[in-house]
C-alpha cells in the first residue's frame, strides 16, 4: 500500500470507530461507502462522516446518506475526498483541505514519558481548543474504544494514537488548550507517542494536518504524502 493509502486507512478506522462505539451512534455501511452518524455530536462534520473505504473510490450513495443523517437530526456531514477527486455530485461545499502526512519512525530520539490521560479529559480539551464551553466531541471521545492510546500534559495539551493494521499507528485529536500554546507541549507529547509506536514494532505513523499544524509536524518528521478534501452539507 502507498503511503496515501496508509494514511486514508486511518480515516476510515476513526469514521468505524465513532460508528461503533459512541453514544448513540450508527455505522451506516452503503456498497464502498462507510459512515458514522452520531446525534450526540450534531454540529461535527469529522463526527458525522463518510468515507470511502479506499482512497480510489468515487463517492456513492450520497442521496440516502444525507437522507441518514437529516433523519438523525445533525445540523451537517461530511464527507472525504482525496485532493485529486472533483466536487462529489451533491449539494456540498468545501469546507478544509487538510495534508495528509507519514512519519517513517526513523531518526527518532528517546524522550521522556508524558502522563496518560482518560479519553474524557482529551475530548474535553479538544473542546476547549475550538472555543467550545460546553461539551461537543467530549462525549463521542470518552467512548472509543479501549485499546486507544492516550497523551497528555495535564489537561493543558492532548493526542490519541491508534495502531491500525499491521504497521501504522495513527494520530488522532491533537489539541492544546489556547492559553497553552506556544510552549511546545503538543511536540513534547508526540514525540513520545511516535517512540512509543516504534517500540510497539509500528513502521509509520500517520495523521491529517491543517495549515496551521503542518509545520509542527514537518519539524517532528512526517512528511506529506497527499492533500484530503471535507466537504460538507449543510442543513438549514
């Protein structure tokens, strides 16, 4: 599989897992199609999505989809692309162009252990860092299933990793409260997490960045290896 490829699959393992394991939640599966809908999370369109379950897929279903998760009373979806795929033939707009990035776990140094937060306090700090008071990916967080790892520093700064298939581990939800960054505790933490994926025998790991975070991760060692596409609609 090429390194896109790696990095797609962690996306459909986030879109099964929220699908499967939080409150509420339904894993919709349409013909190539893979979707979570979750009436808990309604204004999350990385909550509530569908993806392709490879990255050359063209997008199907989309009518019964949006049909789903109108019925589930969420204010909007998404759904994944890759870069290079035109505008899926349904009402959506594009909403972010993330990178897509690898890490080959290579020339990495030993750094110290951070603390292992639960998954409550990282879903509660992913909301703070959107601006968010009360409790949006919280709940959905706090769900995931059992063998999700953990990073944090206090409840000032947070990430998820996840070792799926036989050689990646992916990153999930890295956040740092606004009143915290700047001081390098993202990096201190995912630092430790890429050692700790190599020393659980992990080849690469992998994660979706914004504009803003790409140069973070340049300067810890992913590299990008593709552009995404999230489109959304929007329901009045």
């Amino acid at each position: 599989m090429d390194a896109f490829g790696i990095q797609w699959g962690g996306l459909v393992a986030q879109v099964e897992m929220f699908g499967r394991t939080a409150p509420q939640a339904r894993l919709i599966e349409r013909g190539s199609m893979v979707a979570s809908v979750l009436p808990s999370v309604p204004q999350s369109s990385i909550a509530n999505a569908a993806i392709g379950r490879t990255p050359d897929v063209r997008p199907e279903h989309l009518d019964e989809l949006a049909h789903e998760f109108r019925s589930a009373g969420v204010h909007k979806w998404g759904l994944w692309l890759p870069g290079e795929q035109p505008a899926p033939e349904h009402a959506m707009v594009l909403d972010s162009t993330p990178a897509a990035m690898l890490h080959d776990l290579t020339g990495l140094e030993d750094v110290p252990a951070t603390a292992t937060p639960d998954l409550a306090t990282v879903g509660r700090v992913n909301d703070l860092a959107y601006g968010f008071e009360e409790p949006r990916l919280a709940p959905a967080l706090a769900n995931l299933d059992s063998d999700v790892l953990a990073y944090g520093i206090g409840d000032h700064s947070v990430a998820m990793a996840y070792d799926h298939g036989h050689d990646d581990t992916v990153v999930w939800f890295v956040a740092t409260r606004p009143e915290d960054r700047g001081k390098g505790l993202a990096s201190t933490i995912l630092k430790r997490l890429l050692v700790e994926a190599r020393q659980r025998g992990r080849k690469t790991a992998s994660l979706q960045a914004s504009e803003k975070g790409k140069p973070v991760y340049e300067r810890l060692g992913f590299r990008i290896v593709g552009e995404l596409n999230l489109y959304e609609e929007r329901f009045s």
